[in-house]
C-alpha cells in the first residue's frame, strides 16, 4: 500500500494535489504538510506543520508512517526568490538534498519534486524549446531548478533513487491563488475580470508564456508517478506544455465570455524574468515516454475558470 507524504502541501499546487492523492490512494494514507497552517484542505486531511529544511522531522515521519512517495512540493518561486534570493537558493537547494539524501537510504521511496520552465534562459531557444538544449537561468529559481535537476540525475545514477520530476509552466487553477511566480497574472485575471471587469498586467501585452491548466497538471503528475520504473528515460526533468499564450490572447479570450473586459499593461521586473523565459516548449519525450497529452486549450481553459470561478466569488461576498 502506498502512503504519501507532501511538503509545501498549501500552496498553489498542493492545494489541489493533495485531494488528487486522497482519491487515489485515501484520505489516511496522504500526510500533507507545510511550514504554516492556514490553508484550505478539507477537514479531514492529515496535517502537520513542518519546515521542508527539517530533514531530522521529515525522517521521522517518514519512518513512523512507512512513506513509499515523497512529493517535495515546498520551494520560492520565480519573482518572490529575486527579492531574497540567499533564502530561495537554501530553502530549494538544501530541503531538495535533505531528501534525496533521505531516499538514498531507504529503498522503495519514490520521489516527485518539480522542476519549471524558469531552467531555461535568454540563450535557449525560444519556441518548441527542445529537452535537451542550452539553458542559462537568469534568476536565482532558475539557477536552484537547474542544479536541483542535476542532483536529482545525480542521485537516480549514483543511489538508484526513483526520482521524477515536470518542468511545469505557469500553473492556472480557480481553487487555489499563485504564491510569487511570474505567470501568476494569469491566475489573477480571471479574479480581476469577475470582480472588476478590468485587470492591469505587469506582463506586456505581446509575452508569450508556454501554461498549463491544473487539472492537466495534476494528471501529469499522477500518471508520471505512476508511470513504469523502465519508461522514465529522463531523469533531470520532463518538459511539459499544455499551450503557450499572451496576455493580449487571454485577455481576448475572456473577452468572448465578459465584452466589457479590459486590459491595460504596466510592466515590472517580472517582465525581464519573463524575456529569458521560452514561447513555446517541446514535450515530445513525455508524451512518448509516459503518453503525456494535454486536454485543455486557453479557450477550453477559460470557459472552466470562469464557470467555477464565478460561484466561489459569489460566495466569498
Ligand atoms: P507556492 O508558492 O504556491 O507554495 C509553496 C508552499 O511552500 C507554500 O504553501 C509555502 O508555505 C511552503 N513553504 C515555504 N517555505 C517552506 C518551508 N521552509 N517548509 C515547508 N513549506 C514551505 O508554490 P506552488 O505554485 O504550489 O509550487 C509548488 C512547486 O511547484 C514548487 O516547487 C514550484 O517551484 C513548482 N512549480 C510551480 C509552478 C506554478 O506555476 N505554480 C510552475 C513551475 C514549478
Ligand atoms: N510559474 C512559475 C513562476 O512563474 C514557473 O516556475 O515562477
């Protein structure tokens, strides 16, 4: 029987992957944790507040729970990390270690930790950014994505440690809010458009990032994980887009659904960050490896975000 273990189990994405695992595996067997308490999974989950750099706790736990998968979810994101990248670099470096290091002495421990489309940089090239290709991070996200990458080969090579990992792009979901990222205005103006039928952007209008909705992006992550031990060639990190778009793009999107929606444009720092970033990826070694395909396009996306959106503002007033 698997039993799971989450670390930065409230954020965006934990917040969503957490109820996925409960499905599949049940509520008992899924541990979440994360540094503070306040979030937003059901009742009954099971929660402990820990630090992610607090390898002695986390290898208790794992121990007294007999964990068979760690998804090591806790981490700075891309715009947050650059206000203090010393903290972003220990925190994505030494937690990633602490638990390699931990899997490495214990057979039968499958890992997740995510890697992003932030490995890439201004010298990759920037559509259908191949697997395999030039990356020079600008950020210091970035940087700790890379080296994370190349520890995580490292440890698979050295220590047989069944470690998998997605470069996800943007993560777009209505359950969840974005905890300091680049892409995060593509979270937030689907909030904007409902509440107040405009939305300043600190994108420029014509940036193009390669997203991908939450749903696509969970079920990436489970069937990776679930995927056969033989079928995972790639060891750094799988690239995986579920489609790319501007600002301008689902700015128009929106507007099929909201006419009056508008859209003005400020960039910020997070436009350089977004400049170094690809248009487009390549994700062929996913889908070949472990058949990877994306079921939402932006429109498809849209239509979603705004039908399940708009009942949980509602109920918010
Ligand atoms: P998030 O910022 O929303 O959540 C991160 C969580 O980590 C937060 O709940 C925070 O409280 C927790 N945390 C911070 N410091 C901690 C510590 N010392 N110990 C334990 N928990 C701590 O991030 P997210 O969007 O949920 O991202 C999850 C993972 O996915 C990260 O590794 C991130 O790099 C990766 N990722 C996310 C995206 C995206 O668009 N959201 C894209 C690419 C990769
Ligand atoms: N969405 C993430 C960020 O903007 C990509 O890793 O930081």
């Amino acid at each position: 029987m698997d039993r799971i273990l989450i670390t930065g189990a409230l954020g965006q994405l934990g917040t969503e992957l957490v109820p996925a695992l409960q499905e599949v595996y049940g509520t008992d067997q899924v541990i979440a944790t994360d540094i503070h308490n306040g979030g937003q999974l059901s009742e009954n989950t099971r929660f402990v507040v820990l630090d992610a750099m607090d390898a002695k706790t986390i290898t208790q736990i794992v121990d007294r729970e007999k964990i068979t998968q760690i998804y090591h979810l806790a981490a700075i994101l891309s715009a947050r990390g650059e206000q203090n990248p010393h903290h972003a670099w220990e925190l994505n470096m030494t937690s990633l270690l602490n638990i390699l290091e931990l899997c490495r002495n214990r057979s039968g421990i499958k890992l997740f930790w995510p890697s992003s489309i932030g490995v890439f940089g201004e010298d990759t090239p920037r559509f259908n950014t191949p697997q395999y290709t030039v990356m020079n991070p600008t950020t210091v996200y970035g940087i700790s994505k890379l080296a994370g990458e190349k520890w995580c080969t490292y440890y698979y090579k050295k220590h047989k440690v069944d470690v998998r990992s997605i470069r996800y792009p943007g993560l777009i979901g209505y359950r969840s809010l974005p905890g300091g990222g680049t892409t995060d205005y593509a979270v937030d103006i689907y909030y904007k458009a409902l509440e107040e039928e405009r939305f300043n952007c600190f994108l420029a209008p014509e940036t193009k990032l390669p997203m991908m909705y939450m749903p696509d992006a969970i079920r990436a992550t489970l069937e990776l994980m679930q995927a056969e031990e033989s079928k995972i060639r790639v060891r750094s990190s799988y690239n995986v887009s579920g489609m790319s778009f501007s600002p301008a793009e689902v700015a128009a999107s929106i507007q099929k659904h909201i006419p009056d929606f508008s859209i003005s444009y400020q960039p910020d720092y997070r436009q350089g960050i977004a400049n170094s970033w690809p248009d487009s990826i390549d994700e062929s070694y996913a889908r070949d490896d472990w058949g990877w395909r994306q079921a939402y396009d932006l429109d498809s996306m849209t239509a979603d975000m705004l039908e399940n959106l708009r009942p949980r503002l509602a109920r918010a007033i």
